[in-house]
C-alpha cells in the first residue's frame, strides 16, 4: 500500500505492507485531515517516526471473527489503543494507559496510508447523511469537546479562545453551542473573519491588550510555546486556563503569576466521539469553511505546504 512516512523531520511517499493484525479491523482509509500534530510531528514532536495520520474516515474491508458487523461500514476511529490490562483501562479510561499506543503519534502507524488497523472498540460508524469532508473533523471536534465536560461553563460568563487555527475555531463554536460568550483572539484577519461568520466575536493578538485579566477561561488554542504566557495575561485571578496545544519543544513561562493569582490550568487532549458525530449531523458545529483544499494523496507535498499556513488540509487518500 502507498504510505506517507516520517523519519528524521522528513517526509516521504513509500510502500509499505498492509497492517494486518489478527485481532483489530482493517480500514480502508478514504479522506485523512493534517493536524497541527502532524506538522509538530516533522519537527520532532514525541520522537514519532512511523506513518503519521490521525483523523480519518474509511471503510472496514476485514473484521476479526465476533466483530462481522463492522464489514462495509464506514467509519472513524479513536486514536488510543490502551493494554486493557492496567488499572486506567479498566475503569475506561485507556487515552492515559501507561502503555497505551496512540494512532499516527506514539508506536502504532496512523492514518496517511491506503489502509489502518484498529480495535473495533475504537471505531464509530459515521451517519450516511455525514459526508467524507465533514466526518473527517470527528476527532478534532471531539477534542474540542473535552472542554466542557472537564469545566463547569455556567461559572463562566467570559471565555476566550487563544488561536484562529483549526482546533481553535472548533474549540469555540462547540462553547458557543454550550451556551458559553465567546470571544476568539488571533493573528490572522481571513481566519478571524471566518470566526466572525460563525457570528463569533474575534478580536487581533494585538488589539486584546485592553482585556487583559478579563476572562474566566482561556482555552489556549494556539500552536505556540508563548500560548500559555498570553493565555495568563489574559485570564482573571482564580480563572481557568486550558491547554489544547500541541507542539515541539518547552514553553517557557514564569510561574509566580499562576500562584499569586491562584489560576488553575488544566491539560486537554482527547474527546467523546458520539457527542462531536452529533453535533456535526445536526450541523450545530460548521466544518466546511475551515477546509483550505483537498488534495490527491499524489499531491501530499502540496497539501502539506499549504496545511503549514491556512485551515484544514484533507486528503483524499484513494487518488
């Protein structure tokens, strides 16, 4: 099977074997979506060398025996394979096994390839009413849905979102739905206009100043190591901060200002599948502006410079 694999921050179409393993289901993957991960993962974020890839939808064309049912169907898939073994696993919460495997990011190859494996326990039949385009966000929706089931938003009238990326955008229509004001801050007028089209008020980097110590939570959404310090300019004493991003290195930061002004961070990672699959059927979350283009897997490297500076970059891994 044709297969994009990074090695040493490079890049490269191969052939590499299916993934065949006798107790998970073979996908055949249809339309895979670049990350801000996956660019991270070039520059050396977690050490990954493998196929990268972990937001995709495709078709199941092998089963093991007891999961037959899954033959044909289209789905997406949860990123993490946990030991079932450990204790996390056990009380259901296999994203944080020790041992766990996560698709594309952490010792299992992932989705930018013609064919994945994963446990049926992991996958999720997409809706025929949800197109390719729109299933593919599944996993970041559902990222950006942890949010609000980590906080309690009725306590929190403000809310910024730090970042007009793609996982910002969806951070703040899922609070948005949730009933929470939002208001997004970025760098990048064509992305805070479309924020402004999801009738969101957006605001420049450089015109926040004014709102500093404002806001009960800061979602720092934003892709870089200063995220965290503008996302503690931002916040008022005894507010939240949660951390969406991603990326390669260390963030430095001073930490008296968390301690005197006692704010609490909180890490987010990864979210509930049914609630994002639902609110993309209902089409109560708008995923269709941030696609920038879709690309024939053919076409990888131009689909990677652009993902570099614009929204969402698809693949269409069957071209």
């Amino acid at each position: 099977m044709r297969a994009l694999v990074a090695a040493d921050g490079r890049l490269d179409l191969c052939e590499r074997p299916r993934p065949l393993v006798p107790d998970e289901c073979l996908i055949g993957v249809r339309t895979a979506g670049i990350c801000g991960t996956d660019l991270e993962i070039l520059a050396g974020y977690a050490g990954f060398r493998g196929v990268p890839g972990h937001e995709f939808v495709g078709v199941v064309e092998w089963a093991p025996e007891g999961a037959d049912d899954w033959l044909g169907r289209r789905v997406v898939g949860e990123i993490n394979i946990g030991c079932g073994q450990c204790r996390l696993c056990r009380e259901g919460v296999r994203e944080h096994c020790e041992r766990r495997q996560v698709l594309g990011i952490r010792g299992r190859d992932g989705a930018f390839a013609e064919y994945v494996a994963l446990p049926a326990h992991n996958l999720h039949l997409v809706p025929d009413g949800l197109p390719d385009d729109v299933a593919v966000f599944v996993e970041p929706l559902a990222a950006a849905c942890r949010v609000t089931e980590q906080l309690d938003l009725s306590r929190a009238p403000a809310v910024a979102v730090l970042g007009d990326g793609r996982l910002g955008l969806l951070v703040a229509q899922v609070l948005r739905h949730a009933g929470v004001r939002v208001t997004v801050i970025g760098r990048h007028a064509e992305k805070l206009a479309i924020a402004r089209r999801f009738d969101l008020e957006a605001v420049a980097a450089d015109g926040a100043e004014a709102r500093r110590g404002r806001f009960d939570v800061v979602v720092d959404a934003s892709g870089r190591p200063e995220g965290l310090a503008s996302a503690l300019a931002l916040v008022r004493p005894r507010g939240t901060v949660v951390l969406k991003s991603t990326f390669h290195g260390a963030a430095p930061i001073a930490t008296s200002p968390i301690v005197v002004d006692e704010v609490t961070i909180v890490g987010s990672r990864c979210g509930p599948f049914a609630k994002a699959i639902d609110l993309l059927s209902r089409g109560a979350v708008e995923v269709r502006p941030l696609v920038s283009g879709v690309y024939p897997l053919s076409k990888w490297r131009d689909a990677f410079a652009v993902a570099r500076t614009n929204l969402k970059v698809l693949i269409d891994m069957t071209s």
